[in-house]
C-alpha cells in the first residue's frame, strides 16, 4: 500500500478550509491550520508534501509564513500554492517571487483545484 500525500492547509476563513478539505480528503491527507502560527509549526513538524497558504490572515501574513518556509532547511523544498481573494496581479507577483509555484484565487471551482493540487501532487512524488 503507498503511502498517501499529505496537504496542509492553511487559512482563516473556516468556509474555505471546509471546502479545500472536501475537494481533496479522498485522496490526500489533509491538515489544517486557520492561522499563519499554527501552519508554519504544523508544517515544520509533519513535513507535508505540499501547502495551500492563504494570503490575508491576522498575525502572520501567508507572506511572512511563506518566507519563513523557504528560509528553513527543513521545510524549503515543500511546494506551496498561494490562496487568495485579492485581486491585485502585485500580489501574484510577490508570491511568486518569495517561492510559491501556483497562485488560486477565490472564489475558486473545486474541480480547477483538485486538477491542478494532483498535478503538482505528481511532479512531488
């Protein structure tokens, strides 16, 4: 038996943590983080094989959690799909800049997300 994929999501807004999870906990196991804290110590102790981070949270900005994933040795590697409800192409640019692969912005269509998680899923393996 292989060995399932592990996502970490993380983002403030319960709704869309619900539906992440929906869209992809049948064939990934999902972990979730409603704040940028609790997502960067989630993903330093279960090493997930790749993380959906919200951009706009309170406390840590999926900005400073992103930086501070591709700053740490152990976590540096791990792909990281950006999340977000602005609309602003800066902001897409910035992630990009800081080591994010993907950007989805919300509202998204689940079917979109779950093709473009498997493929970043597969180049993971």
């Amino acid at each position: 038996m292989t060995k399932r994929q592990k996502v970490l999501l993380v983002d403030d807004t319960e709704a869309f943590l619900f539906v992440l999870n929906f869209t992809l906990k049948d064939d990934y196991d999902v972990v979730a983080a409603n704040n940028g804290e609790e997502g960067l110590k989630l993903a330093k102790s279960i090493l997930p094989d790749l993380i959906i981070l919200d951009v706009m949270m309170p406390g840590l900005s999926g900005y400073e959690v992103l930086e501070a994933l591709k700053s740490d040795e152990a976590t540096k590697d791990i792909p990281i799909v950006m999340i977000t409800g602005t609309e602003g192409e800066e902001d897409e640019a910035k992630g990009l800049a800081l080591g994010a692969l993907d950007y989805i912005r919300k509202p998204f269509v689940r079917s979109d997300v779950k093709e473009r998680i498997d493929s970043l899923m597969k180049d993971a393996r």
